[in-house]
DNA sequence: AATTGTACCTGTCAGC
DNA sequence: TGCTGACAGGTACAAT
C-alpha cells in the first residue's frame, strides 16, 4: 500500500507529534510486529516484546525520518526504531486502537498505534538510523538532490527485466511501488511490459520528470487511500482523484479514449494505454 | 549475476 | 445466501 508519497506523509504527521515525547510504556499484542515473519513462516529478527519494549523505555523522541519507504524514528541516544508499513500497515496517533499489533505510549498519556490487517508490515530498533542494512541497500531517493539521473538511466538500460518491475526495485531507485509507476509509465508512454534495455537515452529524462511529477502530486494530496492507507491522524489521502490509470482497466484512456488494458507484469498487476504507451 | 516465482496474511469482491 | 477463487499498495528468499 503505502509509497513513497504515503510514508512521507506519515512522517511529516509525526514529525509535528512525536520529538519531545518519552516512551513510558509498550504494548506488543502481536509478537510478530517486531520479529519480521518471512515467506518460510520462520521470524527472521530474535526478539521478544518484552526486550523490544525495555529498549524503548525512558527513550525521547527527537527525529522522524524516512528512506524510501522506510520510516525511523531517532531517539536521544542516537538509536532508532524503524517501521516498514508493508502493504496494510498504518501508524496511527490518538487513542489506543483494539486491533493495534503494538502500542507505544508516551509520558503525557498518548499512544502510537501500529495497525496493519495483513500483518506484512514490521517494526525493529536499529543502534543507528542510517546503518540499518535494509536502509543502506536502497537506490537514491528520487525527490533528494542525489538523485544522478544519467547513472541511473545507464543502469536502467542495461536491466534485462521488464521496465514496471524495474521501476519497482528498490536497490535501483527507492520509494516507487505498483500505483506510482503504472501513473509515471502512462505519463511517459512507455509501455510497463517492454524490457528496460529497450529504452531509449531520451526517455530517461522524461521518466525521471514524471517520477518526480506523481511522487509530488501524492504528497500534495496526502497519498492515495485505495482500501487501507491512513495518514497519521487516521485520515485517508486525496491523491487517488488525480490518478489517470491506476485501478481503471477497461475505462477509456483520459487522452486517446482506447480502452485502457490490465495486466500482470511479474505477478503485479498493471495498467496501460495500448494506443498512448510503446 | 540477474531475473522470475512464490510465500508471508487477511479482507473484499465477482461469479456461480 | 454462501461458497470459491482471484486479487490487493511490498519485500525476502528460493528457484531458474
């Protein structure tokens, strides 16, 4: 679920909540909130809500920051507590919520609640934000100003994968998932199912503006709220309005009127205009 | 090495 | 109504 533009919108939510605040207690009705259940069913994190919760005891709240779609929040002893939403998860602040799979609660009485139906999502402590190996293998950010455009589209086009798929790897550009690029893809006229060596050097340039086009236009709406996605405060984003393709297989393309066409791309589904995108 | 498929989990929706 | 199967915004790992 959430993107880039979701998760920044969190952070800038409890960037104006959380510094300041001091942990007083923690809740961990669902251990595998912070064991990081993986796909052979076995935790891939040894930890327990009791030492999860004893890390966080007495701990200030100074930073909230974001990585792709990694969110951390940095403590007064340098150390941090990173949060992967995964496709459900939310970071809710306000009363403690019954269906909550960990609750942290600070001096004045508030709570952080980590919701997440499908139970993907994960939240570990790090000795330092940036150190964190899950952190350090991202791609550039692409709204950051280290974003070298020229090394990433040489690197694009000479990826045997097919475009959609790498748009969706992290370790090449951080922050993209399904919805962004099936919009920037669109914006672009590229077709999600050619292979990335098939790109021309003149559509580099156009990608990476339109990367940059609905990455912003999310943020300035508060992300998109298909089903689950909920900004800090429990409120839903604007930004689905504005998608052009995303979800709207079958309906008439919003420049040509071809029908748009579905399909899946390496197990992800997709959209794209066969008249609009080559 | 790089790319693709599968699994993790729950809820919803379409079709019968 | 109730069942079944497909599908959902992401990532780690296994298989090829």
């Amino acid at each position: 679920m959430p993107e880039l533009p979701e998760v920044e919108t969190v952070r800038r939510d409890l960037a104006a909540l959380l510094p300041g605040r001091t942990v007083t207690r923690v809740e961990v009705p669902d251990p595998r909130a912070v064991q990081g259940f993986g796909p052979d069913g076995r935790a891939r994190r040894r930890e327990t809500p009791a030492a999860f919760a004893a890390a966080l005891f007495g701990r200030t709240a100074r930073e909230v920051l974001r990585r792709g779609k990694y969110l951390g929040v940095r403590w007064d002893d340098g150390s941090a507590l990173l949060v992967h939403l995964r496709m459900t998860g939310q970071l809710i602040f306000g009363p403690p919520r019954p269906n909550a799979r960990a609750l942290i609660f600070f001096s004045d009485g508030s709570c952080l609640n980590f919701c997440d139906t499908r139970r993907f999502g994960e939240l570990w402590r790090a000795a330092n934000w940036s150190a964190d190996p899950s952190v350090r293998a991202l791609g550039p950010e692409p709204l950051g100003d280290g974003w070298d455009v020229a090394a990433w589209g040489r690197s694009l086009r000479r990826c045997g994968a097919r475009v959609q798929s790498a748009l969706l790897d992290q370790r090449r550009l951080a922050g993209l998932g399904n919805i962004y690029v099936t919009e920037a893809l669109f914006l672009s006229g590229v077709r999600p199912t050619r292979r990335a060596r098939t790109l021309r050097s003149a559509d580099i340039p156009v990608l990476a503006a339109n990367i940059q086009k609905v990455l912003n236009q999310g943020i300035a709406h508060r992300g998109v709220s298909f089903r689950d996605y909920r900004d800090a405060r429990g409120e839903r984003g604007r930004a689905r309005e504005k998608l052009e393709v995303y979800g709207k297989a079958g309906r008439p393309c919003p420049r040509c009127e071809t029908p748009l066409r579905g399909v899946k791309v390496n197990g992800r589904g997709t959209v794209y205009c066969p008249q609009c995108q080559k």
